[in-house]
C-alpha cells in the first residue's frame, strides 16, 4: 500500500496542519518509507496472538472518586490568550461539534 | 399498529435508532480528580488534564466504571471483560485535547434489550447494540460577542455514557417512549440524573424512511434533541423532509443535522463528509479496562429492582392493568409512595385513589411531584381502608380526599369531625325513605303506575336527605322494597 498526494492532502487537512505543494511532493515519499516498513510488518503472521497494550505486563490504575483537583479557574486560564470572566475567549466558531 | 406515513407513491415506514448520551453521577470527572457539579463558575471545575495540558495523563475512575457496568446490566445488556479506550479526532475548540477519549471497537458493554410501554397499553422490545464511556466536551457560548466564543471546560471530562439502540424504533411515539424508558432506567439505577433541561440526558436520533420491505434508506442524524417532545418534533418535521426529496428524484445526505427547537426544523451541520473521518485508534495513554466476573456479580447482586421487574410484579401481585403499573412505576419515588399505600390495603382502589386523585391534584397543583405531596401515602392507604370496609361511600371519600389535600390531616380525623360516617344503620335509612315517600306522593303514584325511571329521583332524594352519608347499596335495596 502507498500513500498518494490526494490522501496526504487530506490528512493534512484533518490534522489542521498546513502544508505546501512542495512540501506535499517532498513529504509523501518520506511517508512512504514509512508506511512500506509497517507494510513489511504485516508479513508477519499473527492469527491467535492477542494485541500486546505493553510489555511490562501492568494492569490499567483507577483512581477512587474523590475531588482532589479544580478549583482554580485562574490556573487553568494562566496560558489563554486571551479571557473574560472566567472563560476562555476565541474567534468565533458557526459549525458545530463532531 | 404500525405507523406508516403517506407520500404521493405509496406508504413509507420511519426508521429509527438513537444515541443517548447520559453524565454519569460521579464526584468527580472521568479521568481527573475535579468536580462535576451542575452550575459551577466558568473553568472553576477543571483540572490540567480536562485542560489538556501537556504531558499529563488520564487515570480513569472506578466509581464510574461501576456505574457503567451497573447501567449495562439495567439493560439487560452483555457486559465486556475486556473494553478499550480510544481516541476520536477533531478539532473543536471546547475539545482542548483535539480528541475525545471515547470507546470504539471494544466497548464496556454489548448488546442487550429493553422493554418500551406504548401510550395504546402494548409494549415492544427495542434492542440495545451498546453502551460506551466518554469524555463529554466543554461548554461554548456564543451570544455574549459579535465576533468571539467563550468557552467554558468545567464539563470537559465529566463521565458520559453513550448508549445505542437498534434501528428497532418505527414511529415518534416509541422514540418518546424508548427515551422515557432509558430515563427511567437510569433513574432507578442511579446513574444518570436524567435531567434533560441540564444537559445530563442528550439524544442524537438517526432518522430514515423506506418503502415497506425494502432495505435500510440513508438516514440523517439529528443532533440536539434534548426533549421527549422535540423527539417528537424532530421526527415529525424530519420524515416528510426525506420522503419529499426521495419522491421529487433526489437522495438523502448521510449528514448531520440539528434540530432547531425555536424554528421548529432540522437543518444541516456539515457541509465537508470529511469531517465524519474521526481516525479513531487505542489511547496509548490508556491501557485495556478489564472487568472481572466476580465484579460484575457483585454489582449485579445489589441492583435494585428495575422499572420493568417492578411493572410485572405489580400486574402479577396487585392484579394491576398495564396502563396502571406503567402509570405507577414511572418514576421510583411514586411506585415506592403507592406499595406504602396499598400495604394491607385493595391494592386495585389505592392504585386508582393515587392515579386518578392524588396525581391529579398534584398535577393542578403547580405539578407538584409525589414527594412534595401533602397527603401521606399511609393517609391515603388509610383512606381506601374506610371505603373497604364501608365507613364512608367513594362519593364521600372524594370531599375526605379534597380535606386531606388541603389541610394533611387524618382520614378518620375528618370523617368524625364532619360527621360523615356512612348511614348503614337500616333503621335510620327507612325512616329518611318514609320521609321522602310522604314528601312525593305524586311522583310514588307515578312510579308505582309504571314509570320505572322515576327510581332514580328516590336515590337522588334519600342521598341528598342523608346528605350523601346513606350507603347507597342498602338505599337501593330498601327503596325497591317499599316501593313495590
């Protein structure tokens, strides 16, 4: 499988990253490289072998539910470019949520 | 009855599936240690991870795991020892994580099935495909500047549940009622407050029509429908939508779209397909959930006794109609003040005295809820008690109950104090009879000549003589005796 200009324009895109023609030309091979490493990988045969999450064999933690962090709008709003009574403020958004 | 919409070339069927995302009732977030309450000051419930501060890591909280495995089993659904967590990509900027830390292919809880009751007194079974964890997203406003949002986190993180049905849904009035059930569930559950006007219960609808017997049509999901009766609306606006453009030669988007509750319309979300490509994979932050058998029969051995069990146990137990039961059982509070009620007592009268009057009078009475009632559910057990055993006739019962309402008192209390115990005594019955007969000797002369329908006017009399106290049985009987 190989990456062509079209499918990395549009990944591009969804990641919101801007990238010229000329860095199109010059990236989609480097992807490629990439993309035909993992392709070796799956010469590999792994029927009946479980996904591997790490190699330490740890379960997930959970924590207990208890309020132990918050609390400090300013904290939280110290990076924002800019702020209003508590909120963070940004250019206007008209499309919703996905 | 199948619900079938008419169009120029024929009877279309609506298809339905939805998506309820319920909050979880939890102290604190998903994957933080910061509140979750409703209403707090802007960003003052948020920790750096809900603000996606670099390098910080998400460690999920147990309580919320149980809820959600408490919820699976309240729908009768499969429960997944091992769940994945994944991450949902898009930008949006109340996300500030530029994903959604959600479930995918692994979810906690599989397929399962729930019972729905139609307002005609049938029920229908909907399936269940799944139900999820997820981050919800923060709060964006923006009507306070011509040019800028605000954007408020403290919802960021907060535990949601997304749950899936089946497109088993074929018409608004099972959509309300799938939703009304869902509600109830996990109300009786306690794991969603199930407050729609908060946002603690939001419904995405997926809507699609076809000609009876054909296969699925493409079907548009309908974001923003935060009310059983914009369910409603939403659908009633949504399917002639779709049946105009299939019968004018055009195709249904596969789109979002939002319901538009002051314009009364669905319109349309998105423009670019594209941005429906998520490239959901495993959150490496995150490693595998694993539920133990043990945990899951721990929780399923304390749930409480759900809304359907309830339902069923009372047709079965008490001899209820489904109407009845379904009526009873629809809130856990109202079930729980009718057992108290009818403990001892004809469970077939309680269930009618709470129905018809109580709920009436609260519902006339700013719609009050059961548990604000002025009338205790032993005063009105108490109240069915005198009319079983004939202290007072039900006609009485409703001025008691009026009495009641207003002042809290006991039944018997008012009974005594107003003097209204039923006239049984027969004696006292006759001689009230005597008395009307020697007051209406035209209309006995009438009766006795062959108008029978005159009797009624003799009831009517000797009641309102005793000033309705007479036991209308024994009036009855004795009047056709002297008469005769």
């Amino acid at each position: 499988m190989s990456l062509d200009k079209e499918t990395a324009r549009k990944v591009a895109r969804l990641s919101h990253l801007e990238m010229s023609e000329e860095e199109l030309e010059r990236r989609v091979p480097q992807l490629n490289t990439i993309m035909n490493w993992i392709e070796q990988l799956s010469e590999v045969d792994t029927d009946n072998v479980e996904p591997l999450a790490n190699v330490a064999n740890i379960e997930l933690q959970l924590r207990k539910d208890e309020i132990t962090d918050g609390g400090d709008a300013q904290k939280v709003l110290a990076n924002a470019p800019e702020e209003t009574q508590g909120f963070f403020v940004v250019p206007k958004i008209v499309e919703q949520e996905g | 009855m199948t619900y079938l919409i008419k169009g120029e070339t024929g009877d279309w069927e609506v298809v339905i599936g939805m998506e309820v995302h319920a909050q979880v009732i939890a102290n604190s977030k998903l994957f933080s240690g910061a509140a979750t309450n409703f209403g707090a000051e802007p960003n003052s419930q948020v920790s750096i991870v809900d603000a996606a501060m670099p390098g910080m890591l998400p460690v999920p909280n147990e309580h919320v795991v149980a809820q959600a495995i408490k919820t699976g089993l309240g729908l009768n659904s499969k429960i997944n020892h091992t769940s994945v967590f994944e991450r949902k990509n898009y930008f949006y900027p109340d996300l500030p994580q530029g994903y959604q830390i959600s479930q995918f292919e692994h979810p906690i809880v599989g397929e399962g099935v729930i019972e729905i009751d139609l307002p005609d007194g049938s029920t229908k079974e909907i399936g269940i495909t799944r139900l999820h964890l997820e981050q919800d997203a923060g709060k964006s406003v923006h009507d306070q500047h011509p040019s800028k949002s605000f954007v408020d986190l403290n919802r960021s993180g907060c535990a949601l549940m997304e749950i899936v049905s089946e497109p088993d849904i074929r018409s608004p009035e099972e959509a309300v009622a799938y939703l009304s059930k869902i509600r109830m569930i996990l109300r009786y559950l306690e794991t969603c407050d199930g407050n729609m006007d908060e946002g603690s219960m939001r419904a995405d609808v997926n809507i699609s029509v076809r000609k009876l017997g054909d296969e699925l049509g493409t079907r548009a999901e309908i974001k923003n429908v935060n009310s059983l009766k914009a369910v409603q609306q939403a659908i009633d606006y949504e399917v002639p939508r779709q049946i105009e453009i299939i019968e004018d030669g055009g195709k249904v988007v596969q789109e979002t779209r939002l319901w538009d509750p002051a314009k009364n319309e669905t319109r349309s979300m998105r423009s670019k397909e594209e941005a429906q490509d998520y490239r959901y994979f495993p959150d490496p932050d995150l490693l595998p959930l694993h539920v133990s058998q043990e945990q899951i029969d721990e929780i399923k051995a304390a749930l409480p006794e759900l809304p359907d069990q309830k339902k069923h146990r009372f047709m079965g137990a008490f001899g209820l109609s489904l109407y009845d039961a379904s009526v009873l059982i629809a809130e856990r509070e109202r079930a729980q003040y009718f057992e108290t009620a009818a403990n001892g007592n004809d469970a077939k009268l309680t269930a009618n005295w709470v129905i018809n009057e109580l709920l009436g009078a609260l519902n006339k009475d700013e719609n009050k809820a059961i548990t604000q009632s002025p009338v205790s559910a032993e005063h009105i057990g108490a109240l069915t008690a005198l009319i079983s055993d004939n202290t007072i006739s039900g006609k009485i019962a409703k001025d008691v109950f009026a009495e009641m309402y207003k002042t809290g008192k006991k039944p018997a209390d008012i009974v005594e104090e107003k003097g209204l115990k039923q006239v049984t005594d027969t004696g006292a019955i006759e001689t009230i009879i005597d008395e009307v007969i020697a007051e209406n000797p035209d209309n006995v002369a009438a009766y006795k000549g062959g108008k029978d329908k005159l009797f009624g006017f003799f009831v009517g009399q000797v009641m309102k003589k005793s000033q309705g106290k007479a036991n209308p049985a024994a009036v009855n009987e004795l009047l056709k005796a002297k008469l005769s």
